[in-house]
C-alpha cells in the first residue's frame, strides 16, 4: 500500500492519494461514531458535518448555488448560509447515526422509530376491517 502511494505521488497524480485520504479518514470517523454512544456520535457527526463544510469549498460553493437557485427570490445570502450548513450537520448525523444501525434489534426498536396513529391500525384490526398502511422511508434523509 505504501508503495503504492509512492508510485502514485511521483507520477504527480495526487488525486488518488486525496481519495485515499478521504477514504481513510471516513473509515477512522466511521470506527469512532461505532465506539461513541449514539447521543455523542450524533453531536460528533454534526460538528465533523460543519467542518466539512467549511473545508470543501468546492462543495460550498455548489451547495450554495443550489440553494440560491431553489430559494433565491425568498432567501437571503446569510439564510442561505444557514441552510447550507445545517443540510452538512445533519449530513454528519446521518452519517453516525448510520453506522449505529447494527445495534437496532426488536428489544430497542422504539428508540429509532417513531410511529403515530398506531391506536388507529389496532381498532380497526379488532374490527375486522381492512387497512391501508403507509410509510414515508427509511432513513432520516
């Protein structure tokens, strides 16, 4: 491996060795938001969500402009901004919260999922009547 980032440095290709480091660091923050309790790789992930924002400018400037054409007439520059940086805090917590999903098991699913009208779905099971049951997804995003 090392030898590998060797060739790739002296041919001047330093794309792959920032991929690799990009790899890298994920699998670390990954390996980190498993060893956290949940209610701290949250916070974690959406301070590492920020800094990444602040980080890749490429990006910023993307997101940025995205949002500027969705909400431009509506938003300001500093909302805008706000936006921006909350959509990468919750990109952070998704991220952690994603790598505590093997822990999910039936004895603490109520802690993950959220449900209403559950009281509705019962009575008319007890009734006998037929029922339509609809899900938004699975995933926070």
């Amino acid at each position: 491996m090392v030898f590998l980032l060797y060739i790739t440095w002296k041919s001047g290709n330093f794309k792959y060795i920032m991929d690799y480091f990009l790899y890298l660091l994920a699998l670390s923050a990954g390996m980190l938001f498993r060893l956290l309790p949940l209610r701290i790789a949250l916070k974690v992930g959406a301070t590492l969500g920020v800094l990444a924002y602040r980080l890749d400018r490429r990006h910023q400037r993307v997101t940025l402009a995205n949002l500027k054409l969705a909400l431009g007439q509506e938003k300001n520059a500093a909302e805008l901004e706000q936006i921006a940086r909350a959509c990468y805090a919750n990109l952070g917590r998704s991220a952690a919260e994603f790598c505590h999903l093997a822990k999910v098991n039936e004895k603490n699913l109520s802690q993950w999922v959220s449900y209403e009208g559950l009281d509705n779905l019962v009575e008319a099971y007890k009734a006998g009547k037929g029922v339509i049951f609809i899900t938004a997804h699975f995933g926070n995003w």
